[in-house]
C-alpha cells in the first residue's frame, strides 16, 4: 500500500474513533470529516481492512438512510444493532425495514469532540501515535 493511501486510511479510521458511543454517523459523513467529501466507500473500505488492534467503533457508521448495511437476517447486522441497542442507539421500522430513530450524530455541522480534559479525540488520537 502507497504511503498516500495508508495516510487517507488513517484519516478515516480517526473520524470514525471519534464518534461518541450511542451515537452514528454515515459513511458520508465519515468521508467528509476525513477531509474527503464524497468518498463515501473509501470508508467502508478502510472499515474492512483496518487492524482489529484498532477496535474501531465500525457498528457505528451506517448508510445514508440511517440504517445498517449489511445484509439483513445476517449475523453481522444483528451483532451491528445490537452493539448499537447497547449503546441506547433506538430503531424503527419502515417499508423498507429497520433504521435508526435517534442517536444520529450530524457531521456536517463543524463541532469539536473533547474528552474529560478538554483534548480533541482526534488531538489524542494523533498524540498518542494511533
């Protein structure tokens, strides 16, 4: 992997460690915070070969339509909502199956996510060589 490639990974794998627990974001909006607007499967690519050491908060970025997607009845979707349901994340249900109702965390508004001392979690992330 080019080292330019493994610098847009790591950028992605950031703006996902910074979204809050109970809260969502989409893959969309993940690209966007990245600094790569409509880079939308760049990140679910990122998702799918990030180190497990990360412990990415992956259940946490759904599609554009607030709901998960993978494949629905598979083991993988439901081990998805439920690490969502554990987090107090809430789903409906429509037509078209499930979708989150609440926990939506818009990325699209510029704002900072600090931790208890006040640092950016993407300023930890980057001291602490993530």
């Amino acid at each position: 992997m080019a080292v330019t490639d493994r610098k847009l990974l790591e950028r992605i794998w950031k703006a996902v460690a910074s979204i809050p627990r109970g809260q969502v974001a989409s893959y969309g909006g993940i690209a966007k915070r990245a600094g790569l607007p409509r880079r939308a499967r760049l990140v679910g690519h990122a998702l799918k070969v990030a180190p497990a050491s990360l412990k990415l908060p992956w259940h946490r970025v759904l599609n554009a339509q607030g709901r998960i997607s993978l494949p629905a009845g598979s083991k993988a979707h439901r081990m998805q909502r439920r690490l969502l349901e554990e987090e107090g994340v809430r789903f409906g249900t429509d037509m078209l199956g499930s979708a989150v109702t609440a926990g939506r965390l818009s990325l699209d508004h510029a704002h900072k996510l600090t931790d208890d001392s006040g640092a950016s979690v993407a300023e930890e992330l980057i001291r602490t060589g993530f």
